[in-house]
C-alpha cells in the first residue's frame, strides 16, 4: 500500500473499504437508471428520492474506492468479507430510495398511485403526517421496513412490507424487480464483469459468493457469459408471459391494457428467471386466477434453478442431453417429479379437513371422474407451489397458510434443498445435500471393509479417494448443520413472536422462506410483525443468500481482525 495511509489504516480495511465501495459505485448506477425510469412515468417525487439516493451512494462508493484505489488485490480471506460486507452495504443503501421516495411524497400522491380499479375497501388506511392513505409506500417510511424490502430484493427472498404492491409508484415496483434480477446474478458478479479485474482477486470475490462453477478459465468471461444467458432468457420470458396474460381468460387478466400487460410481464420475467418472487400484482400470481399464466411461469423458474454452465453447454453445443448428464440437473428434475406427487397426494387428501384452502370452482374443461374439484384444484396449487419452493422463486398462487401442516413442512423442506448451485436459488443446494447423503452411506459402508482396504467414493462423474471424500464430506455437513442450526433456533424465536394464530408449523415455514430466499408466507410476514422478527429475518436472508460462512468471517474480523 502507499506511503499516504501507511500507518493509519490497516492494507486488508483498504481492500474491504475499495472493493465494497465498487459494489455502491455500481449500485448508484443502478439508481441513477431508476430515476429515469421513474422520469418517465412522471413520478417526481421518486425521481427526486432516486436522484439523490444515487447521489450519496456514488459519493460514499467514490471516496471509498478513490482513496484505496492503490490496495493489493483481495485474497480468499478478503473474499468473503467483502462478500458478506458488500451485500450488507447494498441493501442498507438499497433503502435509501425506498426511504426517501415514502418521505418525499405527499400523502395525496400517494393516494393516486392507489389503481383506480383496486378493490380497495378492505385495505387498511396508513396514517401518515395527520391524514391516512391506501398506499403501501407510506410503510417505508419506517427505516427497518425499508431495509428489510432493500433485503430482501437483493438476496432474491421475495418476502415484502408492501401488503398492496399495486399501490406503490411505477419507479418502486421497477427497483423492487431491478434489484431482484441483479441480485439473482450476484451483485459481486456483475460488479467483477465491470471491473474487469482478471486473476486471483476477482475469483477471490466469485468464490466468496457462495460459487465454484465456472463456464470459462476467466471468472471476467464466465460472469459476462452469465449475464448474456440472463438478458436472453429474461426476454424469452416476457415474451412467453405477455402472450399468456394477454391469452388467459381470467376477469383480472382480460382487465389489463396492452401497456399494463407489458409491465407485469416485463416485471414477473425479471423476478421469475432469477427466482426472486416480487410481483406487481396485489396477490402474487394468485392475482391472476390462471391456469395459463401458472403454466407459462414453471419453465421460467425451473431456468432459473439450473446452473449457468449447464444452460450455456446446451445452447452452445446444441447438447439436451446435458440436461439429463449433469447431476444437480438430474436429481432437479427429479425431486420436482416425486414432490409434485406426494404434495398433491398430500393436498388432496387434506382437503375434507381445510376450509378455503382449495377452490371449488371447477378450471379444466373437462372433469376428472376419480377427482372433485376442490382437489384437482389442490393437485394443481400443489405443482405450481412446489416448483416454486423448490427453485426458490418464491410466487404464491394459493393460500398456503391455510393448509394443513403436513403440506407447510413438506415445502419447508423443498425451500431448505433448493436448486442447483450455479444458479440463481437459496436454500443450501442439491450438491450439497447430495452431498452429504452420498458421505452418510459412504461412513457407513466403511464399517464393513478392512482397515487395509483402499477406499473410494464417486460423486457424480467424480471419483475421489478417501481424503478428497471426507473433505467434501466435511464442507457440506459443516455448511449444512450451521444452516439447520440457524433454522431452528429462528424459528423457536419466531413461534413466541408470531402470536397465537400462527403455530410451529408456520414459524419454520417463514424462517426457511427468509433463509432459504424464497419469500413464500403463511401471513406472519408484513409491516405488523414484531420489530425483533422483522430484524431477525434481515439477518436470516443475509446468511441464506451467502451460505452462512462468510457471514461468521465477517463476524469474526470485525471481532478479531483478520490476522490468524
């Protein structure tokens, strides 16, 4: 490091403070493009917030970076404190807009934002500087609703303060999905495809992001190629989305102008590919009432769980197969299947003992002799339900706090496995868990062989010898059991938070929601829960997203430095 901060400030705070203030610098950007959009629907007030918003991030991000602009490139160490840092920073300066268009706009703009053909009766009236309004922007007027929104937006969670998203100006519900479709890459990636630092520095940073896969040798040109898969896939399903609301025969969906169907579905793809889960609509997918738009969302959140170098080996190489080869793929596509079944089985059988769970209005056209209609009606939330637990994604066509407990704790499990690491999901990874499944039966089998005997494994395509398997074995039990641990005791915290309509059931359904950033809710979620659960889901989403490890790091070198 240079002369000029030598002995004032430590060589590994440069590196963090430099880096960190790389990730502010591009998250001003983004703000910056937020303020055009919210220009461009007239929304001033929010054009104003974003402005400077923009404004003090890029000045915190420009002197943090400039003044350490000479610091060594960052080590693995560096890696994951600039990683749990950095997501930190994001979302906390993620709320600065939140925060200032709630406080910036008047309570009668806030009225307007209120759509004229909401069903609005029911909505409860905020009070906000002596008068009341519909919307749901006045809710970030509270800092902690706003960084939980920011949050929960940048890990991809889907859990929101916002009851009634309509309600919200158009810049809001923009950066609500602009933050989801960045985040879902990974702010880090994309800050390290900007930067184009090549070597160890930047694979420091894409490792410490909870990632090993790499498409090409150059973590610079995986990232690009990354971001190239999204932008296409993301216009494939607009395109895909806008064609199925505008061909749904719901009432709602017949309801919509060609504009407002373009920005739904430009919204949906954007949090749907990246398995975010925010929406546009008042009651997530649910709004829609339709089997079309449920249908054309499965393949988008089934792309966003498969792992990035396996969607650019299939389209580079023309190779499907690929999708049947690769074992996180494999075992996907198979625990879709098998959940799907039992959940509806589940479901359906359930029904006589739930009340409202399940419509009674029949949605094919044609009825199934060995079904009624309140259970094709559970076979088909419990598909869609699933998937969506499963990648993460997070979009909620069906009430699921009024199911039975059994259907909560079987997607509790899907939200705790998720999708393929390399992906865009939360959750600990089918890698891992197969991981560990695969290291339990290897302990086992060790019982039965002599002391003498050479001992293998096979993960996948891998073959490892005895110390390669218990160090696979060790990094994902270790990574596995802090995640259950975190699980199980946020979830007995919430249980004596949430009161008394909510029983065990749902607290470990919302924990491994928040944890497992999917951002599905059995109602315990929103402005009115308990200040401590909302701030303990702040942290629950920030060690899902990162996978916990760099989080203690963080924890530990703020304690102790990072000197052994």
């Amino acid at each position: 490091m240079s002369d000029r901060n030598a002995g004032r400030i430590p060589s590994d705070l440069g590196v963090i403070a430099r880096d960190v203030g790389s990730l502010l610098l591009m998250e001003a950007g983004l703000m910056t493009i937020t303020t055009l959009v919210a220009l461009g629907f007239r929304e001033f007030h929010a054009a104003a917030a974003f402005f400077l918003a923009g404004g003090i991030t890029a000045a915190v991000g420009g002197v943090a970076t400039r003044r350490f602009a000479d610091a060594p490139e960052p080590k693995m160490k560096h890696g994951m404190v600039i990683a749990a840092g950095g997501w930190l920073m994001v979302a906390v300066f993620g709320a600065i807009p939140l925060f200032l268009t709630a406080w910036l706009t008047p309570p009668a703009a806030m009225d307007a934002f209120v759509p004229a053909a909401a069903d609005a009766g029911s909505w409860e009236a905020i009070e906000v500087g002596g008068t009341t309004t519909l919307s749901s922007l006045a809710y970030f007027r509270n800092p902690l609703h706003a960084v939980f929104e920011s949050m929960s937006g940048w890990t991809g969670s889907g859990l929101t303060m916002a009851i009634h998203e309509p309600s919200l100006p158009r810049a809001v519900q923009w950066w609500r999905s602009f933050i989801q479709w960045v985040g879902g890459v990974g702010v880090i990636v994309l800050t390290v495809s900007i930067l184009s630092r090549p070597g160890s520095g930047s694979y420091a940073l894409y490792r410490s992001e909870a990632r090993e896969q790499k498409i090409h040798p150059s973590v610079v040109s995986t990232v690009r190629t990354v971001w190239k898969l999204v932008v296409a896939h993301t216009l494939l399903a607009f395109g895909l989305l806008f064609a199925a609301i505008r061909g749904s025969e719901s009432e709602y969906a017949a309801s919509l102008s060609v504009g407002e169907t373009a920005w739904q579905a430009l919204n949906h793809a954007m949090t749907g590919l990246t398995t975010g889960g925010f929406s546009v609509t008042d009651n997530s997918i649910a709004t829609y009432n339709s089997p079309l738009v449920e249908t054309a969302l499965l393949p988008i959140m089934v792309l966003g769980a498969i792992a990035f170098p396996i969607h650019y080996v299939v389209l580079r190489d023309r190779r499907v197969r690929e999708l049947v080869a690769d074992l996180q793929t494999r075992w996907l596509f198979a625990l879709l299947a098998v959940g799907v079944a039992v959940l509806s089985i589940q479901n359906a059988a359930s029904v006589p003992a739930t009340t409202d769970a399940f419509s009674t209005e029949p949605f094919l056209p044609l009825s199934a002799s060995l079904l009624d209609a309140a259970q094709l009606d559970a076979v088909r939330d419990s598909t869609f339900q699933w998937i969506s637990a499963l990648t993460c994604t997070g979009f909620q066509s069906a009430p699921i706090g009024r199911w039975v407990a059994g259907g909560k704790v079987m997607l509790v499990g899907a939200m705790v496995v998720g999708g393929a690491a390399g992906s865009t999901v939360g959750g600990i990874k089918i890698i891992r868990a197969y991981t560990v499944a695969r290291g339990i039966a290897w302990q086992f089998s060790r019982v039965f062989l002599p002391k003498n005997a050479v001992v293998t494994a096979r993960l996948g395509d891998r073959t490892l010898d005895r110390t390669a398997m218990e160090r696979e074995f060790g990094e994902a039990a270790i990574v596995t059991l802090l995640w259950i641990v975190a699980l199980g005791i946020s979830s007995v915290v919430l249980v004596n938070l949430a009161g008394p309509g909510f029983g065990y059931a749902d607290a470990l359904f919302e924990v491994a929601s928040a944890q497992g950033n999917v951002g599905l809710s059995t109602g315990i979620t929103g402005p009115s829960m308990p200040p401590l659960a909302e701030g303990m889901f702040v942290l629950n989403m920030w060690i899902g997203r990162l996978e916990i490890i760099p989080v203690l790091v963080f924890a530990r070198a703020a304690i102790y430095g990072l000197n052994p």
